[in-house]
C-alpha cells in the first residue's frame, strides 16, 4: 500500500482484541439493531399514539414507591452509557497505537507524531481537533464521536421517551332499550310540570336533563359496564327538536270593544285574528295564542303572540305593540352523538351532536302540543303582566337577556323561539320515549384517556444520524486496522513493553541527554523544540527480527 515500507514489514502487527474482526462487527451488529428498534419505534409511535400504554405511574418494591418514569428516563441513559463504553473500548487502541503506525511510513515521521505523540494523554475535549492538526483523521473522527456519545447521546437519551395522555377509541356494543313514541304527547299531558323544568334550565340556568343539551333531546342508549368515568361514549342516534320562523308583523288592525281588544292581521298567506281583555289593572299584555286553520300552502298554523303595555291615552288602551307570529318547524336528526361519562353520575354530559341526516316531517301531533303548550294558565299577583304559564316565562327569560328592553321585538322575538324549542325538547325527554320489548343492539365507540409512550421524533433523529455515523467510522476502522501495519507484536502495556520496543534504539540515548540538561520537563523541553521537527522511522533489526527506531 502507498506510503507503507513493503519490503520491511510481513504483517498489520500486533492488533488489540478491541479491534479484531468479531468485536467490531458485534458493534455494527448492536448499533444496527439499535437503530431498526429506534425507527420501528418511532414509526409505530407515529401511528399508533405512542407504542404501549403506561400503567400505574408507580410500583411498590421493598415497601419503596419507585416511579415508573424512572424506567423510561434510566433505561436509555443505562443502554447508550454502556453503548458509549463500548465504543471507547475500540477507539481508544485507535487512538494509542497511530504513533506507531507513522514510524512505517516511507521516510519516517515528525517526532510529534510519533515518539512524542500519546493520544491518551490529551484530554478528550480537544484530542480530535490535535488529531486533525497532525492529519490522523480517523483519530479525529473517533475523537469526536467519542465526545458526542458521551455527552450529547446520554444528555439527550433521558429525554427519548415521554408520556402523553391521548384518546384511545374501541368500538362496543350498545343497546337501545328506548324508542321515541309520537302518540304520547296527547291531550293527557300535565303541560305544568314541563313548563316549570324549561323554566329551572332557561330562566334560573339548572342543570339540563339527561340526554338533552341546549337545543335536542336525544334518543338514550345503554353502555356496558366497561365504560369508566372519564370515558367519551360516541354513538349514532336520532336527536328530536323543534324551532321557528317568527315574523313581526306591522299591517295588523286594532279594534276595542268595551274591554275587549281584538287583533287581526295576515302572515305569509294565514289570516289571524286573537283578542284580550284590557284593563287598567294590568300594565303589561302577553297574549299567546294558536291558529290551526291556515292552508297547508300557508305552513297549516301560527302561534301567534301579541305584546303591549296599557295607555290611557291610547283610542285603543294599549301602546308599544309588537305582534309575532311564528311558523313552527319538527325536526328529526340523525347523527354522531358524543357523550361524557361522570363519576358518580348515571346520566352522560353531552358533549357534542354532528347530524348526518334530517327528516322535517311535520309532527302529527302538532295541534295537541301547540295548543296544549299555551294553555296552561297560573295566577301570581306579584307579577304586572298577564300572559299564560308559557309567556309568563317568556317574559321572564326577556327579562334576563335584555332588562328593562325586555319587550323590545327582538328579545321577544329571541325569547320565544328559545322558549319554545327547550318546551318540546323537554317534552319529548320527560314523556316521549317507552321501553322496547326487544332491545336494539348498535355498534358504538368508546374514547378513553390513556397515558402512552411516545418517541421524541427530533431526538431520535438525532441518535439516529449519530450511530450511523459510528457504524460508519467501524467500517473504515476494520479497513485502517488490516491495512496499516504497526510495529507493535503485543499490547504496550507496562515500562518493560516500551523498553522492549526502544531496544538499541538511539532515541534512548537522546532521552538521556535531555534528561542530564534539564531534569524535570524532559517530553515537554522535546516537544518544544527542534527534537519535535525530526524524522523518526522503524527498521528491521539486524538478526531480522523486531524493529528498531531510527532517525530517518
């Protein structure tokens, strides 16, 4: 090979068990494996939200709570600390034995690369950059390496591992034991008891009921007994609720007769007509009433509402008028139902309703309940309005949202279309489902939150490109090993190794000068001055056997 003395040397020389074929192919061998576990890893990560799920945080062992995120943080550490003394163990005869590999150069070498150079000597932290400066670069390179395993992949391994808590999600069974019922809202019904929920939720913000939120009530299902609190529940079913289309009308007619105040006007093709007794007892007027004959081109009925305030002055006892009147609409929605389980609560949060479908079939009973909701009345003569049970919480609900303005057409107009679709959806949720006699079994999804193991994808990149890197440098390093001869026959371990290797050597001899003038600072003095710009070289010995150094 270029730049070796081919006719002196029959062998690569002694070769340190660290650098031999098996040890440094077992090294590619782990460092491989150790890079397939940290893609498989971070791709099954990637995918699958982390890649196993993390128990308890904590063990018990000897009545000592050790906590599990020690084993994530430690383990790695432990794994790349004994990878990174692996490594030291083979670059570190790399380091040692280059000094004696330039004593075979053709014309010999530097002193300061050779009988003055000790790579051990000089501290890690700026070996590869003195390395570089004398051309061995592969020791550069080892150097280096040697520093980022130590540092960098140990500091960085504690963090290769964290924990997140994510939605894990499995498909259950699911039954539904209830089913809505449309006969059930009937002339039967007591309207009171509903009127007083929607005005608990509305007007005194309660609770909303079981498997309702803000705007449906939704068909119930029963889960199994593996869901746990704190589980999201997703399932499809039907959501029942109802709205309006109200519209304030200014071409109505009054008309006072004794007491009596008739109004009459026409809605979008539906003629009305309602009246009420004005008295100067009463200062505030909410009529509510319903209208059924409207054609079927006119959306079949109206609730109708009309507010005043008494005036005396008035030719018809009554000022600040707003007339409402509303086209009602039912809606059946199917759609993903998402739904959060409590502890301590048997009936699910609603958390959110995506509908998929809607069915707008007029609901068959829609007289019943239209006229049913309106009739019920009540007597408080605290209050200085008259209305029915239904306005008198309209009224309320206006107050709430706008004050003194709560008569305003806009805040009734509000007030009555929230009113009124929280009145059907309670409705349905208090009366409108009955038992099936055969439950119907549907295919839901539970959403758990569960701690998972992940991969720091920026770390593991990181380690990767390093170890890569060293699989790398062991290539070259089995390349260098079997092709650059050393005039080492064994390990130079010991004063008697060195002294065999200085046999008849007149390196000894200038040792000794050096050492008669100036006994302390003998390596220091040489490497100073003009001993550090000599060749030296290694010559066979004169029976041919060993090598002798040499000035060249």
């Amino acid at each position: 090979m270029l730049g070796l003395n081919w006719q002196r040397i029959r062998d690569v020389g002694w070769i340190p068990w660290s650098l031999r074929l098996p040890i440094l192919v077992t090294f590619v061998v782990i460092d491989t494996a150790i890079i397939a576990c940290l893609v498989v890893l971070s791709t099954r990560s990637s995918s699958s939200d982390g890649f196993v799920t993390v128990g308890s945080q904590s063990v018990s062992v000897l009545n000592i709570n050790w906590s599990l995120g020690l084993l994530w943080t430690t383990l790695p550490v432990l794994v790349f600390r004994l990878l990174g003394m692996y490594w030291e163990w083979i670059t570190n005869p790399i380091c040692e034995r280059q000094p004696y590999v330039d004593l075979l150069k053709n014309g010999g070498a530097p002193a300061k690369n050779t009988v003055l150079l000790d790579y051990l000597a000089v501290p890690i932290f700026w070996r590869w950059c003195t390395a570089l400066r004398n051309g061995h670069f592969l020791v550069s390179v080892c150097s280096l390496l040697t520093l980022v395993m130590s540092i960098v992949v140990s500091a960085l391994s504690a963090r290769l591992f964290a924990v997140r808590t994510v939605p894990i999600t499995a498909e259950v069974p699911m039954l539904f034991n209830e089913a809505f019922n449309e006969s059930s809202i009937n002339y039967t019904v007591d309207w009171v008891p509903i009127l007083d929920t929607v005005s608990a939720v509305t007007v005194h913000d309660g609770g909303l009921l079981g498997w309702t939120n803000d705007q449906y009530a939704f068909r119930p299902y029963q889960v199994p007994n593996s869901v746990l609190p704190g589980d999201e529940v997703i399932a499809q079913t039907e959501a029942y609720s109802a709205n309006m289309n109200c519209s304030a009308l200014s071409n109505y007619q009054l008309s006072l007769k004794d007491v009596r105040l008739t109004m009459t006007a026409n809605d979008r093709g539906c003629d009305i007509t309602t009246d009420f007794l004005v008295e100067d007892t009463q200062k505030v007027y909410f009529k509510t009433s319903s209208i059924t004959t409207c054609s079927a081109d006119a959306w079949f009925g109206r609730l109708v509402f009309v507010a005043a305030e008494y005036s005396s002055k008035s030719a018809n006892k009554v000022d600040n008028v707003s007339v409402l009147s509303c086209v009602t609409n039912y809606r059946v929605s199917s759609g993903r139902l998402r739904t959060l389980f409590k502890a301590g609560s048997t009936v699910p949060t609603i958390q959110e309703f995506q509908a998929t479908a809607t069915d707008d079939t007029r609901l068959t009973q829609w007289i019943v309940f239209e006229q049913g909701l309106l009739s019920a009345t009540a007597f408080n003569p605290k209050v200085t309005w008259s209305t029915s049970v239904f306005g008198n919480i309209v009224l309320y609900y206006a107050r709430k949202l706008a004050g003194a303005n709560y008569l305003s057409t806009g805040v009734l107009n509000r007030a009555i279309s929230d009113i009124f679709s929280a009145a059907y959806l309670t409705s349905v949720a208090q009366n409108s489902f009955e038992p099936l006699s055969r439950p119907t079994t549907i295919t839901g999804q539970i959403s758990r939150m569960t701690e998972r193991l992940y991969t720091v994808d920026s770390i593991v990149y990181i380690i990767v490109v390093i170890l890569l890197l060293n699989m790398f440098t062991i290539v070259v390093a089995i390349m260098h090993v079997n092709t650059h001869a050393t005039i080492l026959e064994e390990q130079p371990s010991g004063l008697l190794a060195h002294a065999a290797i200085l046999e008849k050597s007149p390196l000894l001899d200038d040792a000794v000068e050096m050492k008669v003038q100036n006994s302390k600072g003998v390596v220091e003095k040489a490497s100073r001055g003009a001993f550090a710009r000599t060749n030296w070289r290694a010559i066979t010995g004169t029976d041919g056997v060993g090598w002798r150094l040499t000035r060249s």
